[in-house]
C-alpha cells in the first residue's frame, strides 16, 4: 500500500483501528430530509464526535467549512430518487479531478447485489477503484438494498461485502444483522463498517445493535439519521464514541446518553 493510501485510511480509521462515519447524504435521493434541511447547521454540535463525514460535494462546498474540517468521505454516485423507478439505477457522479480538487480522504460508491442493476452499480465501483487506485484515494463500498430491506440477512449481506472487497474497496459499508453477522466480517477480508439503517426508535436499541456489530467484528460505524434525527444528537454521538472509542458498554454508554440528555454531564470529550 502506498503512503498516499496509507496515510488517508490512517485519517478515518484512529490509531485504536476504530472509526466513527456520520454520513450526510441523504439529500442526493431524499431531498431535504428532516432535520437536515441545512445539513452544516445539523453536524456543527456533532462534529467533536466523529472521525469522517461522508457527504456529496454540492453539501460540501455550501455547507463544510473547509477551514479545519474533519476528513471527507466524498459521495460519487446517484442519479436516482425516491420518486424515480428504481434506486439502484445509479451512476458515477463524480470525477476523478473534482476527487482530488476537493482533497477528499476517500469515496463512497453504492453497489446494488441482486437488482436488475447489479452489474452497472459492481462496474462503477470497478470504474471508481481502477481511477482513485492511481492516486492513494481509497473506496468504500456501500451495500445498498434500497426498498428491500427484508433481504437484510447475514448470507446476502456477506455475499454484498465478500463481491465488494473483490472488486477493490477497501472498506465495506453493510447492514447489521443480528443473526451470524460475525460471519459476515469473517467473509470480508477489508474492513466492515455498520451503516445505520432505519431510524430506531430509541437510543438503547442503537446503542445495542452497534456494540454487538463491534464486538462481532466490525470496526465503527457510519451512522446518520439515527443521531441526527434524534431528539438528543449530542447525547446519542457522545454515547456511540463511548462504545467505539472508549470499548463502553452498553450499559454504560446508555447511561452517559441519560446524563447528557438530562444536562447531568457535560458532552465534551
């Protein structure tokens, strides 16, 4: 691995080999989601807690401050929304230029296993890889399912992150599953980082869901609308770091999330 690539896996994945992901994408199919409407407004408390963010360019350059930013995991594919036909029929975006004229640490790419455009979205990522491999620039693949969630299961989410790393990512963004999930990271030979799903209806049942994902092998999390979205962001981040960071319990890191939210501690790392 060269030092390029090196050294910006080295910005997103912390010296303890964990990471923290808050993506902020949704806007590329969803439009203006609820509560980020002004996405630079929403992640501004949100920041001290995470180790990337994982955004599309436009929110980038309107809504980032370039000026000590945390590292960028650069959204390059879309073209479809959730009033098109079919989300999955999706294309690169982005170039490799504006890749680097925006010095992104890394670039996200979905890939669509099992639809009727799994081989366009498997040759963008091929596509993605061949041309960021040249610059240091690593990829991660999200494994999208889009509406059917229902195939979230541990044999079609290994089979999604196995193809992935084949293909060249060097990190895979998959779904939890509670069943045989250890099985999934042991099928994935890069990285596998936990994407958040639908939002959950309270803070324990995330907390509990990413400290089982870690301790079955995954290495953080990319995690959105379940912190943001929730009545108590601030809390719900500081709580996560304490699981992925700081090896929390449950417990423990549920009980940091009700000090906070109840103002009986300060959220400042």
């Amino acid at each position: 691995m060269d030092w390029g690539m090196k050294n910006r896996l080295s910005k997103l994945m912390q010296p303890d080999g964990r990471c923290f992901f808050m993506p902020i994408d949704h806007g590329y199919f969803q439009g203006p989601t609820s509560k980020l409407e002004k996405p630079g407004d929403t992640v501004e408390p949100l920041l001290p807690f995470c180790d990337a963010l994982f955004c599309t360019r436009g929110v980038l350059r309107s809504c980032i401050d370039a000026v000590g930013s945390k590292p960028i995991i650069l959204r390059v594919s879309g073209g479809t929304s959730m009033v098109g036909a079919d989300l999955a029929n999706e294309a690169l975006t982005t170039s490799i230029d504006e890749i680097i004229r925006l010095n992104a640490a890394a670039v996200g790419v979905s890939v669509f296993i099992g639809s009727d455009y799994e081989k366009q979205t498997l040759s963008n990522l091929a596509e993605m890889v061949n041309k960021c491999e040249g610059y240091g620039i690593p990829v991660m693949a999200v494994t999208a399912v889009g509406k059917e969630m229902e195939k979230r299961e541990a044999r079609y989410l290994a089979l999604c992150c196995r193809i992935a790393a084949e293909f060249g990512a060097k990190v895979v963004k998959t779904y939890y599953c509670e069943k045989d999930f250890d099985k999934v990271v042991e099928g994935c030979p890069v990285p596998v980082v936990i994407a958040g799903g639908p939002k959950c209806n309270t803070a324990l049942e995330v907390l509990k869901f990413v400290h089982d994902g870690m301790r079955k092998g995954a290495i953080g999390v990319n995690l959105g609308r379940n912190i943001w979205q929730s009545a108590h962001p601030v809390a719900m981040a500081r709580a996560l770091y304490g699981i992925i960071h700081e090896k929390a319990t449950v417990k423990k890191a549920n009980k940091l999330f009700e000090d906070i939210k109840n103002g009986k501690k300060k959220a400042k790392l």
